[in-house]
C-alpha cells in the first residue's frame, strides 16, 4: 500500500510539527509573501521598474501617486481578503471534519450576494453596498445555524444541507435581483458577484484578518484535537461545544469581511488550506497562520495576472481564480485518487 | 470501579454497553443517580481535570485526515499541556513507549489511512496510554485484532491494573472476561444488570442467558473456558421467538 507522503514526494509531511519548523515554514511564506507584493506592486496596466520607486523627482511623484493610491492599497486588500479566505477555509474543514468543504458552505456567500444586490437596487454602488452584504451575510449564517442546531457527529450533515439549501435559495432570489435590474446598475452588479478588488477597503480587511489569526493561535492545539471527532475530543479535555462555537463565529466573521470587502472569490478557500494541509500535514499550529499567509499570496498573485493578463483591461480577480483554480483542483483530486 | 479492577462489560448487541460507558465519561447524563469521580459529581469537575483522571476509548477509530501515527498517539498528552507550549521531547519518549506497549514502534511516520483497522485499533490504545489516566474506559479495543494482538492487548490491561489503574472495558467475548478481568457487569437488558466479583458473576448459566444462547463451561484446569452449545441453540431460538 502507498502511503500519501509517497503521492506528494514531499518529505516535510512525515515530520512532527515543531516549534522552529513551524517558525521556518512561516518565514518562507512571509517572504513569498513579500516577493509577490513586490511584483503587484510594480506590474500592472503599467509597469514601474524597482529602481523607480525610490527616485525622487518630479516624474516619480506621479509613479508614486499611483503606487500609494491605487497598488499599495489594492494589493493589501488583496492579502487581506486572500487571507481570510484562507482561513475561513482551514476553519470551515477542521468544523465539517472534511478536507473538501468551503467556506461559502454556510450560506455566506449566498446571503452576501442578495444583500448587496438589494442594496445596488435601491441605492445604486457606494458604501452602502458592503453594509448591505455584510448584514446578508450574517443573516444567512444565522438562519443556517439555527435551522441546524443540534449535537452529534451527524450534525454535521444538517449543517451542510441546511447550508446548501440556504445558498440555493439565496442564489435564486440573486437571479431575480439581477433580472429586475436596470441596465446601468446591472454591470455593476454583475462584477460584484464575480469579485472584484478594484474599490476594496483594506482597512478594515486587514484589522479583522490580524485579530483573528493572533485570536486563533491560542486555541491551535484544541482545534486539532476537535478535528479528531467529538468522542475523542471530549476525552482529552475540548470543550467540544465551546470549541464548536468559537470556529462557527470565527468563520462567520472572516467569511462575511471577506465577501463584503471584495465580493465573490471562490476557489481559495477550497483551495489553499487543502493544497497545505498536503504538504504541511493538519497540525493548525502550522496550517492556520500557514494559509492566512497563502491566501494572502495566492489572491495578491491572481489579482497580479488580473491586472496584466489583458492589459490595460482588468478581468474581475473571481474569474482568475476559478479559472485556475477549478482544474487546479481537479488535478489534486486526481492525485488522490490514485 | 476502583484502581487495580479491570471490569469486563458484557451483554448483547444493541442493548446500551457503550451507552452506558458513554454516560460513565461523562458526556451523556444519566436519567437516574449520578456518576462520581474521585468522590464528586463527574461534571463538576473542568473538562481538562476530568482528562487527566479518566481516558475513554471510543468504539471505531475516524480518522478524517491524515496525520503520522506518531502525532495521533501525541494527541494523548494534550490535557497536559499549556495553551501555547509545544510537545516537549518527554511528551514524545512518552508517544514513542506507548507505540512500544501496543508493538508499533518503528510505525511512528507512517500515515495512519494506510493502516489496517486492527493496526488503527492500536494506535488509538496507544493514545490512551500516552494519556496516562489512572482509570481507563474502552469500548471494544480488541475489535479487528487477531488472536495474537487480542492477548497482547489483555496482558497488557492486567498489567495497567497490577500497576494501579482502573479498567473497564466492553467485551463480547466472556472467555476473556473469565481470564482477565477481576470483575464482571452483565447487562440483560430491559433495565436487568448484575455486577460483581467475575468468578461469582460470570457463570454458564448467567452468560447463556444474558447471550440467549446456550452455553456449556468447561474447566481446563484453573482456567474456565465457555462454549456456545450449537444444537440446543436452534431448540432454545425456536422458543424465544414463540413467546415475544
């Protein structure tokens, strides 16, 4: 029988998770991280060469007015939003006790949609269009939880029917939306729902992202023991309930940011904490900060080949990501199979 | 149950054994009565303090992603230790003996959905001992274990008993309870339970019914041995069924 470490070939998976190779691989990844920042930095529908960007003359002011206000900006939304992602996708898998959920399972991205687009329709784009996606998407979460609640393994099935059944419904109510829309409001819309980075805040993002990666490294080692199951788990000592309900609104929270920040962006949440988990193995000691910073780089890197790919247009990142990202995804499955 | 008891659990299929250790552990209430633990009510006492008295092994053996067997077996020393501190290289020499006692050792980095059921079987019985518990609930450890891994593993738990820990585990096999245990309970079903001394408690009659099928014992010189007795099991069925 072949084990998985022989499918990856990657060495790093049969080691035990320690304090300095957690601290080495996070340094790697923060200077990927960095590299890539770089590049969404200087590349775009114009080029800045490095050496530009410390010059001070009166062509660079320009340059740098670009780059302060528009990339800077741009690509922390990018790692913020990519982030979060990341995370809510490592949170959604260690709650479900599975390595193919999501985060947009439980009804986030579905309500986030039907809020934004309500308040498109009403108010047209602006600053109320993130409010109205954020309280759609609370309120899709809350339904969902309070439509599944209950205790045992197979509540994770409800919550997952009842997730999917939710999103149905809210993607339904999003056609009618959009089919009772005017036509000017309704490119605006429709880029919405395919994730677009172009008007991010970053403020808020990042804040969210930072207090929640330093929020969960605490509760790392219960989160693995949780993953175990819920008899094993109340063996050792979790608090399974308290446990369950500290992911739930962990995920809520960094779901909903997300959405409302930069819209619909699939795939990296699927994506990055899989892929990691099989290089990295599932200890969230390492996984966790592991695909904040993956997400991070990952959303940076698309929304780069956005920026550039038909230069000077600009494709919505969302499209990049499922692009990529679906038979990205195929591939790794295939590569489980076997 | 007290240290240096190993309890044998007994009864039919379906009739609440690992219900009833579940409620011992404490994650169920009782409908009746209460479950002490080192003299006070069970949940009384924080989830991690519970941990460091009493282990529970669960019946099947979920593993929903991958992991080395040496981390799975590490998870035992969890309710040791601290919010952010990392195994330390005791925790690990800890691990590595369990694996040891179960007859794993040189498995630690191999991926645990490689192995075969009786082989995860061991694993999680080496958890359990990393986690080092002076009383210890299994629920069926020796299911998926050959003869071989059978007796290891009962040798093993008289062993924990001599050395002062308290055992009780479910069983379905009353030949073990007679060889290993030092105490029997006997669940009947329907509210009936008989708990004791395993020489008083564990008799051909009380198995044959408590199995609803007739058994015969035989004494192999200190050693008593329980055979089910195949003809008479057709007999005793055909009246069972006639007067439910």
């Amino acid at each position: 029988m072949k084990t998985a470490i022989s499918h990856t070939g990657l060495v790093m998976r049969v080691q035990r998770v320690t304090f300095n190779r957690t601290v080495s691989v996070l340094a790697m990844l923060i200077l990927l991280a960095l590299i890539i920042a770089t590049l969404s930095v200087c590349f775009g529908s114009s080029n800045i060469p490095l050496s530009q960007l410390f010059n001070d003359s009166d062509d660079t002011r320009v340059v740098h007015d670009v780059l302060l206000n528009l990339r800077l900006p741009r690509t922390a939304a990018a790692f913020a939003v990519g982030g979060l992602l990341g995370l809510a996708g490592a949170l959604m898998q260690v709650l479900l006790r599975n390595p193919l959920a999501e985060p947009y399972i439980l009804g986030t991205s579905g309500g986030a949609s039907v809020g934004a687009m309500l308040t498109m329709l009403l108010s047209g784009p602006g600053a109320w269009v993130s409010l109205g996606a954020g309280a759609g998407s609370l309120s899709a979460i809350a339904i969902v939880f309070t439509l599944a609640r209950g205790d045992g393994s197979w509540t994770q099935a409800r919550l997952l029917l009842t997730g999917v059944a939710v999103a149905a419904f809210c993607s339904a109510i999003t056609s009618l939306l959009l089919s009772l829309a005017p036509d000017g409001i309704l490119r605006g819309m429709v880029f919405w729902l395919l994730g677009d980075l172009s008007s991010a805040d970053w403020r808020q993002a990042s804040v969210v992202l930072f207090i929640a990666v330093c929020g969960l490294i605490p509760f790392a080692r219960d989160l693995n023991v949780f993953a175990l199951g819920p008899q094993q788990a109340y063996g050792l000592g979790v608090n399974v309930p308290l446990v369950r309900a500290v992911i739930y609104v962990m995920i809520a929270i960094t779901a909903s940011v997300a959405v409302t920040t930069a819209g619909m962006i699939g795939f990296v949440g699927l994506l990055v904490p899989h892929s990691l988990r099989l290089i990295l193995g599932n200890d969230q000691r390492l996984l966790l900060p592991a695909t904040a910073l993956g997400g991070g780089t990952l959303l940076m890197f698309a929304d780069l080949l956005s920026r550039t790919l038909i230069a000077p247009q600009q494709l919505p990142v969302g499209v990049i990501t499922a692009v990529f990202g679906a038979p990205f995804f195929l591939i790794l499955l295939n590569r489980r199979a076997r | 149950m007290r240290e240096g008891q190993v309890w044998a659990l007994l009864g039919e299929n379906g009739v609440g054994k690992s219900t009833l250790m579940a409620t011992l552990a404490g994650m169920r209430g009782p409908e009746r009565g209460e479950i002490l633990l080192d003299g006070r009510p069970i949940n009384r006492h924080s989830p991690r303090e519970r941990a460091h008295w009493l282990g529970w092994l669960a019946q099947r053996d979920d593993d929903y992603f991958p992991a080395t067997v040496l981390e799975k077996v590490l998870v035992g020393r969890h309710p040791f230790l601290n919010r952010m501190a990392w195994e330390s290289t005791e925790d690990e020499a800890i691990a590595r003996d369990a694996l040891n006692a179960v007859g794993l050792s040189g498995f630690e980095t191999r991926d645990i959905t490689t192995l075969s059921g009786g082989e995860r079987r061991r694993v999680g019985i080496a958890a359990l001992l990393a986690q080092k518990t002076p009383l210890l609930l299994l629920d069926e450890p020796l299911a998926q274990l050959d003869i071989r891994h059978q007796l290891e593993a009962l040798r093993l738990f008289a062993d924990l008993a001599k050395r002062g820990h308290g055992i009780m585990m479910i069983t379905h096999d009353p030949n073990h309870a007679a060889r290993f245990a030092t105490h029997a309970l006997l669940l009947f079903g329907e509210g009936r339970s008989l708990a004791g001394p395993v020489d008083d408690v564990l008799t051909a009659t009380n198995v044959s019914e408590l199995y609803q099928c007739p058994v015969k014992e035989i004494l192999s010189g200190a050693e008593r041995l329980f055979f089910p007795m195949e003809e008479e099991l057709a007999i005793v069925s055909n009246k069972a069924w006639r007067m439910r």
